[in-house]
C-alpha cells in the first residue's frame, strides 16, 4: 500500500459508493466526493464505522477550481492523491437526433471529458512527485451496443476512452497507469425493481446468466489500483457478463 490516499468522484451512491468501500477495505484512506454532501458523509461515515479512514467532499467534479481544492484539502488530510477513480456522472436519458443540441451534448463531456481533465490534472503533481499512480475511469459498454438516442453518452464516452489511451501513453514512464472500466446495465438504486419481462429479454441475450452487480465493477477498479496491475495501462475493461458477444 502506497503513502497516499484514493479519491473517488460521484460516490454518494450507486457504482461511485461501492467503489469506494471497496477501496477503503482494500486500506486506501478514500475522498468521498460528490455534489450530495449528505450522501458523500453517509458514505463516509459507513467506512470509517467500518474501520477504514474517510474524507467527504461535497464539490461539483466537473468544476476544475473546485476539484483544485478537493485534491489539496485531501493531501492536507489524508496524504497524496495517489489513485483517482471519475465516476461522477450527470443525467440520463434517450434523446433522438431530432431533438439533440450541441448544448445537451456539451453537458455529457462536461462530466466525462471535462471532469477527468480536472482531476488528473488536480492529483498529477503529487502523483509524479511520488513516481507513481493508478488514474480509472468509469466507461459504459453502451459505447460497443450503440443504443439509439443515445449518442450524445456515447460519443462522450468514447472521448474518455481516447482520453485514457493518450495519457497512458503520456504517463507511463511517470509510474503513472490510466485504464478505463466499462460496465454493462449494472441495476444500483436508481433503477428501481426491474419488471421480470425485462429481465427475462435481457439475461436471455448475455452469457453470465445474472444481473452484475456494483460489486462485479468494484472488484476491477481495485485489481486496476493495485500493485499487480503496474503493467496493465491503456485498457478498457468490460464488466458486463459477455453481454456483447451475443
């Protein structure tokens, strides 16, 4: 375990939360951000009853001053920013080309180009200064299904996944690795119960034959932060069953 501490964006709740935890239990202290600052102290709060070591933040991720300050009150806390995982992500929905304007477009980078920017650029110095660091980014497997009405999430998408291959490229003789998870319909609390019809069309089309879990995502964010992945950097991990090869 490094000399640092992890920071997580978008961690009140869903994937952002377990990942978190996951992180804490793994022995990172863990910046808990997210723009909730209720959500960010529950969360917070739930590691440290745990045993492990918290810091809330309530910041808008795609705010370059406000991540700025983020990363510096938490090397002031909990040491360097070591391990950024940007997971914050804005609203949702299915907007078709007769309706998609660039300003809707726009909002999408904002959080999965903008904000990644933001961050990395915030943690790089104590990152370098320490000669090592784990950058991930939380991707979407929509990107390879090509929903529609969703291309404006998805083109934002495939810009954070060129963002990661670059700064790979960039980064890798700073000890710096940058990799990319791509879950697949991971049902968290937003998503509500699931009527069984859906269900049924979905499970039928993917080879792992259950729901993922925020668990599944977790677990690939903690192998990508740990010591044995120092040789895997550039990659895009998918966590969504095999859903795609059917």
């Amino acid at each position: 375990m490094r000399d640092g501490c992890a920071l997580v964006t978008g961690a009140g709740g869903g994937l952002g939360a377990v990942i978190a935890r996951r992180l804490a239990a793994d022995g990172w202290p863990v910046v808990v951000n997210d723009l909730d600052g209720p959500a960010a102290e529950r969360v917070a709060s739930g590691i440290e009853r745990a045993g492990g070591r918290a810091l809330p933040v309530a910041a808008d991720a795609t705010d370059p001053q406000a991540v700025a300050e983020m990363v510096r009150a938490a090397h002031g806390r909990l040491g360097p920013v070591l391990v950024t995982v940007a997971n914050a992500s804005g609203p949702q929905g299915d907007v078709r080309i007769d309706d998609l304007s660039w300003d809707h477009m726009l909002r999408f980078f904002e959080f999965f180009a903008r904000s990644p920017l933001a961050l990395l650029q915030a943690a790089l110095p104590q990152m370098r200064a320490a000669g090592w660091g784990r950058v991930v980014h939380i991707g979407s497997d929509l990107f390879d299904r090509g929903d529609p009405g969703w291309s404006a999430y998805m083109a934002a998408k495939g810009a954070l996944l060129g963002l990661t291959r670059g700064w790979a490229t960039e980064l890798g003789p700073d000890g710096i690795t940058v990799n990319l998870v791509a879950p697949g319909w991971i049902p968290v609390e937003r998503h509500g119960d699931i009527a069984a019809d859906v269900e049924e069309r979905w499970l039928s089309r993917q080879p792992v034959p259950r729901w993922g879990t925020p668990d599944d995502v977790a677990g690939a964010v903690s192998y990508l932060v740990s010591e044995g992945a120092g040789f895997v950097s550039g990659q895009r991990i998918v966590v969504n069953g095999g859903f795609h090869f059917v």
